[in-house]
C-alpha cells in the first residue's frame, strides 16, 4: 500500500459479506460487490485477492482517494470499476455499468486516515490549515464558506444538531464576531475560538473542545446524514436475494440512521398477536447479527481508529 493504512473490522466484513457472495458464484455468470467507500481500497484489495472472479464497484467522493485506491489495488485493477460520486447514488451508478443487482454492499463510513493526516485538508484541529473540510474538493461550500454567510441561528443548529455542542450559542456569538473582525480562516484560528469560547471550567474535561465543532462543520460541510439517509434504501434496493449489505458508522449520529432503517426493513408488517405472518407482510430482510458489534480489544490497540465502529448488517430473504 502506498500509504499507511489499516482497513478496520477486516476479517470480520469479509466474513460477512461472504455467504452472499458465494450464493451468488454459485447461480450467476457474473458476481459484483459495491464498496461505497472505497477510501485507500483496503476492504476492496483484500476482498479481490479472496474471490478470484469477484467485481468490485468502487465508490468515493475524494478524487485523491480514488487515485490512492487505483494504485493499491493495482494487481486486481481489471475487476475493479471506479464512480466518483456520493454513495447514494447506488441506482445510477448500477445503471451506468449495466448491472441490475449485487451480492453485497460495504459502507466503512466517514473520514479516511488520509484524509485526517493530509495537514491541507483542513478535517484535523491539530494541524493549520485552510478551513475546507470537503471530501470532495471539486464541489460544495468550504467550511470557511459556511462559518462567514450562516447566520447565528443557522450556526447554533448545526453545533447542537451534529455536534451535540452544548454551548453552541456562546460558539456562534464568537464565529460572528470573529468573522466580522477578518479573524477567522484557518483551523488554528477556528480552534483557538472555540477554546475562547468555552467556560474555563468545561474545558477541563472531555478532551479537545474543539472536537465537536469541528464534527459538526464537517458533517454539514459534506451533507453526511442527508447523503447517509438517502444510501441506506438505495443500498437494501440494490441487492440480490440472498445479498447483504455491512455498515460500519464511527459516531451516533449515523449509527443511529442505520439502525433505524435496519430495525425498520427488519420487521414483519403483520399485526401483533397473530400466530404466522399475513401474505406480503413478512419481513424482506433480517438482521444478521442481533444489534451491533464492536471492534475487539486486540483490534484497537494496533489501530485506534476503531474504537468507535459499530458494525451492523442485513441480509434480503425476498424480492
Ligand atoms: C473510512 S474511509 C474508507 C476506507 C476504506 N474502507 C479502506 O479500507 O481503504 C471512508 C471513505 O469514504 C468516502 N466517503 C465518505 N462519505 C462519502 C459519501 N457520501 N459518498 C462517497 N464516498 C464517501 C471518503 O472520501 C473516504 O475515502
């Protein structure tokens, strides 16, 4: 690999996605997998190297990570086909290939450790940098763009919302001011106002203060739960009976939004009390394992990264 780079949760996603794709071997020509963050291409390299004649259709809105992934996954680079786009749109990017269904779904959200580590970007309040925090940099509002035209309100919404900051109003007095004085452009300056802004004793505890805000400007920066809510049914759409899809979320917010469609799609329609399901109303898909799973122990000291994964999937039982 040509950065450094440790797929998280692995061995656990391969083994997954696995009954669905030899399901699939088994009763078709061709046999495809979407990897709907292709990221540095960790999970897609190993899973080309496990299934000799597997497709993988490759999904990421950084073009810097799609240049990474290209060169990683260079032994196998004939079966893997590249979208740069955003993940929900699953439907036009199986329509441009010309594949009306796949085996399975991988989606190892948020950020990557490339981007993290890239002091340009702009996502880490440890490094300066311009305020950018767009995945894709071909497109959208910089965060220094949302910090100097939203109004105070719009600010306090976001800080509460995704970054479930409790002094989001104090946060906004400072942007506001700050903005109109010329003295906000760089994630130094951005962290250092924050820290202003938080009363001497909540800074005390609960590591970097300005971990939320930073959270909440990139989620907005990049739409990550509207594009996550609309990618869930795409994806449960998407596959073949038989056919699972693997979430792997790093923070509650989109846990939550995963969850929630998983135990929804999940349930049989039939009225409580009756003893067997009414016709079409049972349940299309089931979840594979009973809530979610965390990385191991062992897993998270060689990569902390991993630490907050949460792991769900679902497999279709019906069309
Ligand atoms: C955690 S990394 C994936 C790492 C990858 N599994 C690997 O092992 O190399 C997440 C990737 O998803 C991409 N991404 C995040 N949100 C996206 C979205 N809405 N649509 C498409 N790609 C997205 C990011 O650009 C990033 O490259």
């Amino acid at each position: 690999m040509t950065q450094q780079h440790i797929p998280v949760a692995l061995d656990r996603c391969i083994e997954l996605l696995t009954p669905a794709i030899e399901f699939s071997l088994q009763h078709h020509d061709a046999t495809y997998v979407i990897d709907a963050t292709l990221g540095l291409g960790g999970h897609t390299r190993a899973l080309l190297a496990r299934f000799p004649t597997l497709i993988v259709i490759g999904i990421d809105r950084d073009e810097r990570a799609i240049e990474l992934a290209r060169k990683n996954v260079e032994p196998f680079g004939d079966r893997l086909l590249i979208s740069h786009t955003t993940y929900d749109q699953i439907e036009e990017v199986l329509l441009e290939h010309n594949i009306a269904e796949v085996a399975g779904i991988l989606f190892d959200l948020g950020v990557s450790s490339m981007q993290l580590d890239d002091g340009e970007r702009g996502f880490a309040y440890s490094h300066d940098a311009p305020l950018d925090m767009r995945m894709d940099q071909s497109t959208g509002l910089t965060a220094l763009e949302v910090l100097n035209t939203y109004e105070h309100g719009a600010l306090v919404r976001i800080l509460r919302m995704y970054g479930e900051e409790k002094f989001a109003p104090r946060i906004a007095d400072f942007i506001i001011e700050a903005r109109n004085e010329g003295r906000l452009n760089s994630t130094k300056d951005l962290a250092e106002l924050v820290k202003n802004a938080i009363p001497a004793a909540a800074r005390r505890t609960g590591g970097n203060p300005a971990k939320r805000t930073f959270q909440a400007l990139r989620i907005e920066v990049n739409q990550e739960l509207s594009i996550l809510e609309a990618a869930i049914p795409a994806a449960l759409k998407a596959i073949a009976v038989h056919g699972r899809v693997v979430v792997m979320a790093y923070q509650s917010l989109e846990d939550k939004i995963v969850k929630s469609y998983f135990s929804e799609i999940t349930e049989s329609k039939t009225p409580r009390g009756l003893p067997v399901d009414l016709p079409d109303s049972a349940a299309k898909y089931v979840l594979v394992m009973r809530g979610s799973e965390a990385a191991s122990e062992a897993e998270i000291v060689i990569n902390p990264r991993a630490q907050s994964m949460r792991l769900r999937a679902v497999e279709r039982l019906a069309a």
